[in-house]
C-alpha cells in the first residue's frame, strides 16, 4: 500500500502530464489556424449603417417609379429596381412636424407629445403657443438610441421638431446638423450650422446641393465607423428652388426641377456608399412626410396635403440594401411612418427604448419578402389627440370628416402666396406653383365622419360603403377607441 505522500506525488504528475498535453494540443491547434484562412463565422459581425432620406411634402405620384411620366426621377426608379417599393406606406398626418416626430420616436403624434407644427414668433400663423411647441424632451429619438450605441450621427436638412435651443438637433442625439429649423417658408429662414447661424437669408436655389454635400463629406468622414445619416430634404415643400444646373432644365417646370435636383442628391449618396464598399451594409430608405402640394401628384388618389384621403396621407417609400432586400420587390401592405424607427433599430441590433408604446414595427420581413403580411392589424392616421382614420386590408374608415373641397383655382385666377419669395426674407424663384395645379382627384362622395371605402377597388375614395358594412365600421370604430384609450 503507498503512502499518502506518494500518492499525492502520483496525482500532481497525472495533473502536470494532463496540462502539459493539453498546452502541446492547443499550440498544435493555433500553429494549424496560422495556416489556414478564416471561416465567414470566425469574422467579427460587421456593424451595420443606416441612412433616411425624407422629402418634403413629395406626393405619390411624383416619382417614375410610382407612375409619373413627367418628372424625371432616374436614380429613385432604380433605387426602386433595385430594392422594395411599397405601395401602402402612411404618414400618420398630412402635415409636417408630427410625421417627423413620429419618425424619430417610433410612436404615433399623440403619444410622443406633438400633434401640431411648430412656427417661430416672427412668423403669420400656428397655434397659440406654436413658437414654444417641439418633440418633448423626455421622449427618446432614433438618434439618441443610436449615439448610446456609438454610432456618429448627423442631420441635415428641415428638422421642424422645435426650434427652441432645448429641442434642436444637437440636444437630440444628433452630432452634426446642417439646415432649416422650420419649414423653408417661415420666417426668417436661417440655414444653421449646429446651433449657429451660417447663413441668412439663405439663397433657397442652393439648399438641396448644399445639404447633399454635406451629407457626402459625413459620410467620407466616418466611412469606418458605423453611423446613421438622416437626410429631411426641404424640397420639394414651397418656394420651390432648384440650382442652376437644374432650374429649367426638366422640362416639367420649377416643380419638376425640384424634384429632379432632390433625385439627383439621393444619386450621389447611393453612388458615394458604392465608392466607399458600404452598400451591403448600409439600409438606405426613402420616403415622404406627407402628400403633395400644390403641383405635385398624389398619383390618381383623392385629396392633397392637409386633408386625410389617401392624397394626404399616403406617400411613397422606397428601401434598399443589396444582398438582403430582393431587387424589384413590391408590397401593397399597410404600414406607418413609426415603422421607420422600429426597422432602423432591428437592423442595427439595437434595442428600443423601454417603459413607453412602441408603435413602429420592423419591416425588414416585409421588405425582404419574407413575410408576405404587414406587422399591422390597423394603420392610424390622427388629427390632434384624435384617430382620423383606420386602415386594415382593403378597408379605410374615416372617423373624422376627411375635409372639405378646396376652391377650384383656374389658371389665370390671381392668388397671392403669403409665405412666397420676396427677395428680402425668402430668396427662391418667382415662378411658384399655382393652386389650380391641385395634385389630387377632386370628385367623390361629399366629406363626412363615417366614410367606408374599399381602396382596392375604389383607391381613388369615390363611394362610401359603410352602409353595407356595418361590421366592418364598428370593429374600426372600436379599434379607434382602443388606440385613444391605450396609455402612452
């Protein structure tokens, strides 16, 4: 029998033997690795970009690739071919701020806490308190979540979610901003660089170039660290403007200028991530804050900007990320400007903020073909605190009167634009468009609350049929008392 020494002696030779050929198996291994290339799986995950492009007040139909003939839109068109287009995408008002609010939080206007625009003091117009209104500062953007995360982040262009110093860009999660705090037709139109004032008055022919070339010098600047570039174009909202390489050069007027100058700016920031090998990772979207304006088209829908019919409301987006979103794919699923947040967040990897109602939904399934139906059972539009209108399938429900007919303008009718050029405060071309350039079906069923269409067969909202569809009226009505009950 061995002494307890010498069989304490035996198990630290076994332990030592053991570890010895465990360090000749493993520097074995690691000489091995040296000579042979990496797995796709042994490579860190490359950290994703993200960049939205929105235009201002840009109708359905103003882009080739939603069926404008007249406008030439090359560089949409084949973002459109080669990426997904979708044909029922929502603002959640027809007018500006909300919808950008919505976008930056992922909630819908009357839950993130702005529901009307903001507009400075030195301006005609707005709510009592407009020039103090802006996104409430407890509320978490999109630049916020992604800066948390070390992304750079930047804005350039209209932000028209507060101007006030605590509701700026810079105080936002945002590390760069360049552009118009307000709409391009407010007063004074001040192009600010941070919190600065760079230019006043600034010459509007020169805004969409100018915004554009800052957004390529962004994007040289931080081509090795991920980031997310939010690009809100001012055109093609009025005064309409354009460059002197573009201003009567479309053959489509000053309005067609426009928005061939806004394609041609979406043009440069595609061809700058090919230049930069960043396209199989960055999501590039494209959408618009609302309906068209006077000269623009809603694309045979009914209505314009400032109303609820679909004119007003539906506007077009466009996604690509090549290798992931098929080229040429199309979806007519209903779904929301908050989704914008939530996909930007799920393609980053990032989380979204807790202790509040998320509205957005991812659409990365939808737009990869993926899942052939929308995250949403219902799509809201809302004026104030209120649900204007409820969308599911084919039906939309109009709980409040959609508004009213505008006057019928004809052509040589004099009509002077309050908020137009006037060489002084606004520098932009005077050739803006008229309003009986109306951009939307005019006919149709006199407005009302209680209005049912069926928009795959009436997409132009010609006919009620809430009468032969109770079921359908009242399942929406409660939906729409559901979401004003639901806590924020």
């Amino acid at each position: 029998m061995r002494s307890r020494a010498s069989v304490a002696d035996l198990f630290r030779q076994q332990v030592f033997h053991g570890i010895a050929t465990q360090a000749v198996w493993l520097l074995s291994c690691i000489a091995g690795l040296a000579h042979c290339p990496p797995s796709h799986a042994d490579e860190p995950r490359r950290p994703s970009n993200v960049v939205i492009i929105l235009a201002d007040d840009l109708g359905y139909g103003d882009l080739g690739c939603y069926g404008n003939t007249r406008y030439k839109t090359p560089h949409l068109d084949q973002m459109a071919r080669d990426g997904a287009r979708l044909t029922g995408f929502y603002a959640p008002v027809p007018f500006c701020a909300p919808t950008r609010a919505s976008l930056m939080t992922g909630r819908y206007p009357p839950r993130c806490g702005l529901t009307q625009n903001p507009v400075p003091k030195e301006d005609l117009g707005g709510a009592k308190n407009a020039d103090e209104l802006g996104l409430p500062v407890a509320e978490t953007t999109l630049a916020d979540v992604f800066h948390k995360a070390g992304y750079a982040t930047a804005c350039f262009g209209k932000w028209h979610l507060g101007h006030q110093p605590q509701f700026r860009p810079l105080k936002r999660g945002f590390d760069e901003y360049l552009g118009v705090l307000y709409s391009n037709d407010m007063h004074p139109v001040e192009l600010m660089d941070g919190d600065k004032v760079a230019e006043y008055p600034i010459d509007q022919n020169t805004l969409t170039r100018k915004l554009t070339d800052r957004a390529l010098k962004f994007l040289d600047a931080n081509k090795d660290r991920p980031f997310l570039l939010y690009l809100p174009h001012a055109m093609p909202h009025k005064p309409l403007a354009a460059s002197d390489d573009f201003r009567g050069k479309s053959g489509a007027g000053l309005y067609g200028d426009a928005v061939q100058e806004l394609d041609w700016g979406v043009g440069q920031v595609l061809a700058k991530l090919k230049t930069l090998k960043l396209e199989d990772r960055t999501l590039v979207v494209f959408a618009s804050d609302n309906g068209a304006w006077y000269g623009g088209s809603s694309g045979g829908l009914r209505g314009m900007k400032g109303t609820s019919w679909e004119g007003g409301l539906r506007v077009p987006l466009i996604a690509r990320l090549p290798g992931k979103i098929s080229p040429g794919h199309t979806s007519a699923e209903p779904a929301v400007m908050p989704d914008l947040f939530a996909t930007a967040c799920a393609f980053a990897g990032l989380k979204v903020p807790d202790g509040r109602t998320i509205d957005g939904k991812d659409l990365m399934p939808l737009l990869t073909a993926k899942e052939k139906a929308g995250p949403h059972e219902f799509v809201f539009s809302t004026r104030g605190n209120q649900v204007a209108t409820v969308r599911s399938g084919k039906w939309k429900l109009h709980v409040l009167a959609p508004g009213g007919k505008q006057k019928a303008f004809r052509p040589d009718d004099p009509w002077t634009d309050p908020r137009g050029p006037d060489g002084k405060r606004i520098i932009a071309p005077k050739e803006q468009a008229h309003p009986s350039q109306y951009p939307g079906v005019q006919t149709g069923v006199a407005p009302k609350a209680g209005l049912l269409f069926d928009l795959d067969a009436d997409p132009a909202e010609q006919t009620d049929v809430a009468a032969a569809n109770l079921e359908v009226v009242n399942r929406f009505q409660e939906a729409a008392k559901h979401f004003e009950e639901l806590k924020r």
